[in-house]
C-alpha cells in the first residue's frame, strides 16, 4: 500500500507493509523503494515495514534548490513524528544509511536501532574505494541506466528531470555527508555497521565508523560489494533480524566495549 504525506518540506511518496515494531527501510542513492524487494516480505512478517522515498526520488518530487543529506535528515524526522508517531528501527542502504546516522544523532528520542549498510560519514573523495567513480556518474552513463529506468517509470517530475536529479546528487556527493566524529559519539541507539567486503565504501572508513558508534557492531558480508543486500539477501536478512530482535550478548573477551567488569568465569584474566 502506497500514499502520500504532506511534510513541511516535501510532499514525500511511502508505502506501508506487515505489523509490529516500526521499521524504516531508507533507499540509496538514485534507488526507489523497489530495491528491497528481497528484504520487504521477510522484514513485513515480523515488523511494521515503512518504506518512504527521498525527495527527487522515485514518487517524491525533487524540490528547488540543492539535495541535501541534512534537508533529508529533517524529512525523515518529520515522517517519524507525523507517520510513525514514536521511535522506530532505521535501516538504511548507502545514502539511507547517512540519513539513519543524522537522524539518529539528532533525534535519538525517535530511533530505537540503526543499521548503517554500506554507508559513508566523510564525502566521497574521503571514504571511497573508487573515487574516480563520482566523473561517470553522468545521467546517460550505461552504469546507471537501470537507476534512470526506475526514475523515469514512476518520477512525478517526468523523464526530462532525471539529469537535474544527477546533477544535484553528484554535486552532494562532492562535499557531504560531512558527520563529525563527536556527532557519532553521541549516537546511543544501539547500532549495526554493515559492509560488503568488495563496497564502494573503503573497509578502513567502515571500521572508523564503527570504532566512532558508542557499542556499535560491525558484520562484514564476504563475496559481496555495494549491492549485497540484493546479493546476498539471505545472509544480509538474517544478521539484520537478528540485530533487531535480540540484545548484545555478554561476550567472554571483550577489548573494545570491556567496561572494567571482571571477565566471565572461565575465560582468562
């Protein structure tokens, strides 16, 4: 099921499927709802899956002026308070994932678990293994033809405004996101950092990220790259459930989050 929600900054498209906990999906980059097409029944059996789409992305219009991770951030928040009406499971994929994260330093009220998939915190020139990438992301690129088909089926800007949306996104990817490490220090939802191990996200930015996240975890999808949620759906689906549904178990060797507890019974000192 589909509609729309007049947002104080766009009127912004969501579809709603399943029962339960809230639990956002956040689509990446030029991506519509359609990409987590192998997560939304498996998700919907257990949750209350909400699915919106960014401005300038699939249903929702673009607005006037530039696209923003932070002007993305606050529709997000708006959706929560005026959708939702409580706090929610943010799962986001690439730039869903960045938007989870401001959100979730913002308005740590409304987030109850995050789940950064491939996501990035500095601009791309800083946290990609390809940063030559960012030249071919032209709106008639053969790389990103499938991205220009799902626009263009269901954009209520029409066809002709698919290279304005290009323009907008390659020119953010340049500067943003921009999230201080203190910014994610103060994240306290509890959070998974979730990576392919061939992304377009360095492995070494990955890390930074999970080592900033108070209590984070970090799962590393071996033989996947950017795209593993559809790659490995399985996999990807079970850690993501799993997170959700359960609370960190006490480990017997803790280093990173040890807190000056004595160690367990049998384990060394």
């Amino acid at each position: 099921m589909g509609d729309y929600v007049e947002l104080p900054g766009v009127r912004t498209w969501y579809e709603t499927d399943g029962a339960g906990d809230p639990l956002l999906l956040l689509h990446g980059g030029f991506c519509t709802n359609e990409t987590w097409g192998a997560q939304r029944a498996e998700f919907a059996a257990r949750l209350r899956v909400l699915l919106p789409e960014r401005r300038g992305h699939g249903r929702t219009p673009d607005v006037d002026g530039p696209l923003s991770y932070r002007d993305m951030a606050d529709d997000t928040v708006a959706f929560i308070e005026s959708v939702v009406d409580g706090p929610a499971h943010l799962v986001g994929w690439s730039d869903g994932g960045v938007v989870a994260l401001l959100v979730a330093v913002a308005r740590p009220d409304l987030v109850r678990k995050v789940v950064a998939m491939g996501t990035n915190f500095l601009p791309n020139p800083q946290s990609g293994a390809a940063p030559e990438m960012l030249e071919q992301l032209t709106p008639d690129a053969p790389d990103m033809a499938v991205f220009r088909e799902m626009y263009e089926a269901v954009s209520p800007d029409g066809a002709a405004h698919w290279p304005v949306v290009v323009g907008k996104m390659v020119e953010m990817f340049r500067t943003e996101p921009a999230i201080p490490l203190e910014d994610l220090g103060r994240i306290s939802a509890p959070t998974l950092v979730l990576v392919g191990d061939d992304d377009l996200i360095t492995l070494e930015h990955t890390i930074a990220l999970y080592r900033a996240i108070p209590g984070s975890e970090l799962a590393v999808v071996p033989g996947t790259s950017h795209a593993l949620l559809m790659e490995k759906p399985a996999d990807v689906n079970r850690i993501i459930l799993d997170f959700l549904a359960n609370e960190p178990i006490p480990t017997m060797l803790p280093i990173r989050r040890y807190q000056g507890a004595a160690p367990a019974s049998g384990a060394p000192a």
